[in-house]
C-alpha cells in the first residue's frame, strides 16, 4: 500500500502552492504596474522644431482659456476662429462650436492645428485644449504626467461642462471630434454628456482595456491577457466611475449622431479594438455612419496625399543626412551635438507650408457635411 501523506507534509506543500499562487500575482501586479506607467503615465511635449504655430494659418486667431480638470489641474484651451469667416467677426454667426480631443504621446492640440483652422475657414468656432500633462497643461503627480487613458475622458468631460457653464461662450450646437486618444475620448464621454449633437471619431479605440491589449500584444503576444485582471483593477482605484466607461455604452445612452472613421491599414489602433466594435454594435443604427479608408492608416488619414508624399521624401532627405554625420549620433557622447544639428537641419529644410497646412480635405468636408446633416 502506498503512504499517506502526513498532515505536515500536506501542510507544507498548501503553503508552497499558496505561496507560489501569491508570488505570481505579485509578479502579474507588478509587471502591471510598470507597463502601466511606462506607457500611459509620462508627460507628452511638442517637438518644437516641427511645432505649428498660429502665422503659419492666414486669418486665424485664438483666446486663451485657462480650467480645472478632476485633481484640480490646470488645463489650457483656446478658442479658434478664423478671420475668413463671419464666425472670425462676430462670434454668435458660428455654425456651431467644435470641441477637439487630441492623440496621445506627441504632445497637445499643436499637431492638429492645420485641421483646427479648416473647421474654423469654414465658420465654425473650435475649442482645443491640451489635456493633463500635456504641452501647456499641468499634469499628475512627481512626473507631472498624464496618468493614464481614461484621463483623456474626464479632462473632456470637464472641458465641455467649462463651455457650456463659463459664460465665455456663445450659445452655440456642441459637436465633438477626435483622434486616436481623442477618438476614444469623444465617444466615452457621451456617457456623461448625452446634449451633445454630433461626434466625429477618428482612429480611436473603444476602451482603454482594448488599447492595453493592441500594444500589449505585439510585445508579449496572448500572454497580455494574464495582465488585464490586474489592469482593470488599477485603473478602479485610479479613476472610480469613469473606469466603467465603454464607447459603446456611451452611445446607446446617448442621442447624437456619429461618424466612425478609420484606415484599415492602421496598425497603432487596429480594426479590432475599435471601429469594428462599433461596428458589430451600431452597423444598422441610423445614427451611426462608418467610414473606412483602405490605404490609410493611423496619422496619415489626416494629411492629403500631398502631404503624405511630401513626409515620406523629407523622411527619406534626413535619412541621407544621417549618412553624412561626422560622428556616430547614437552614441552618449553624441547626444547633446545631435539634438542641436538635427533641429538645425528641420529648421532649415522644413517646408513649413506643405508640412503644416495640407489637411485631408476630403475627410474633413465629409466631417463638416456630417455635422450639418439636420
């Protein structure tokens, strides 16, 4: 007959196995954590040599707003208009005010300043804002950073409540429109401001948890999905209610009428974890309009192909430049001499209008048409 196993030896191998059970949650956490904050929670600035700047739009001109946002942070906004419109004149003849949420890791609302000042020539008053540690805005904690996605959807919650309560405003048709961190944005705060009209939502992803996973996966493949217990429960502690925002759920709760818009070669945000969300959800809802660009994918949707081309031949320029370097720029010592030699060489070979001010008309006026729908 075989032994039985003694009490202690059983009592030794539970705590064994709870012990090794504890230890790799603790692991899980942890590697959690540091994903977590390696990824999302940093601060974001402009590149200024490629900075846009308000001489590079003719006619347009901004007011500078200052509001707070949940931690009692200081966000910056402006309001645009354009001096070729009746709206750049008198305020109260807009067609209506835009609000804009911006993408994630290159800064504020400075990116997108040649798209601003289309919807502004074409009469509309734009509210844009950096949101939490972004550019001009404060930020959380030691790292003065953002903290993390769902900050994206509270600083725009807050950020639309500060139009409509301020008194700084005319009374105007509220329409929203973002891209990528910002397209998820405009889409999860619904959840909290159902008045607004319409929303148009570019390269975005439907939650933060989808986002999580697209970048973790192509770092640590299925092996992400141990992480999202972990994930969930963070961003709980972190951010209370809004860690139940879901873009689909802000939809149904509200009333306006959206423009999913994305590139189906867009591999930053892909298919998966957002248009194709909505798209499984709404694709008979009359609200809800798709569009998808086959050739297109994740910030080139936003330029012309004009703009495009001309990216890919000052990329492929400064690639040669590279070559020519008397010095081996990756090396520490090298570090300081590169910075200033490669913002020297944008400064000088950057051709600002082209790299500025050439939009993706074609998405923008489906936008604008979408907007005036009744």
């Amino acid at each position: 007959m075989r032994k039985q196993i003694s009490a202690r030896a059983l009592k030794i191998i539970k705590i064994s196995v709870t012990a090794f059970i504890l230890a790799v949650i603790a692991l899980l956490w942890a590697g959690t954590l540091i994903a977590y904050n390696e990824n999302f929670n940093q601060r974001f600035t402009s590149y200024e040599p490629k900075m846009l700047y308000l001489s590079d739009f003719e006619g347009l001109k901004r007011t500078q707003y200052h509001f707070t946002s949940n931690k009692n942070q200081k966000l910056t906004g402006y309001l645009y208009s354009s001096e070729k419109s009746a709206a750049g004149r008198d305020t109260s003849a807009a067609k209506g005010l835009v609000i804009f949420a911006h993408g994630f890791g290159g800064g504020g609302h400075n990116s997108y300043m040649d798209c601003i000042n289309f919807f502004a020539e074409k009469g509309y008053l734009v509210f844009a804002y950096d949101a939490t540690g972004n550019d001009e805005s404060e930020g959380l904690g030691r790292k003065n950073a953002v903290g993390g996605l769902p900050q994206g959807v509270i600083d725009l919650d807050y950020a639309i409540s500060f139009v409509e309560k301020s008194g700084n405003f005319p009374d105007l048709p509220i329409y929203l429109w973002g891209h990528s961190w910002g397209g998820y944005s405009v889409v999860n705060v619904l959840n909290y401001h159902p008045e607004v009209k319409a929303v148009a939502e570019i390269a975005g992803f439907e939650s933060s948890g989808k986002m999580f996973i697209a970048g973790g996966k192509q770092i640590a493949g299925s092996v992400v999905y141990s992480f999202m217990p972990f994930f969930y429960l963070h961003e709980l502690r972190k951010y209370g209610k809004y860690n139940f925002s879901r873009g689909v759920k802000g939809i149904r709760k509200s009333n306006a009428r959206l423009m999913i818009i994305h590139g189906k070669q867009d591999t930053t945000v892909p298919l998966e974890y957002g248009y194709s969300v909505y798209y499984k959800s709404f694709k008979d809802n009359s609200r809800v309009r798709f569009l998808l660009y086959e050739n297109l994918g994740h910030s080139n949707i936003l330029r012309s192909q004009k703009g495009n081309d001309y990216i890919k031949t000052f990329n492929a320029e400064f690639d040669k430049w590279l070559t020519t370097l008397d010095y081996d720029y990756k090396a520490k010592e090298n570090v300081e001499s590169f910075v200033k030699d490669k913002s020297d060489y944008i400064h000088k070979n950057l051709n600002r209008p082209l790299f500025c001010n050439t939009p993706n008309e074609e998405v923008l006026e489906k936008i604008l048409a979408f907007y005036e729908e009744n």
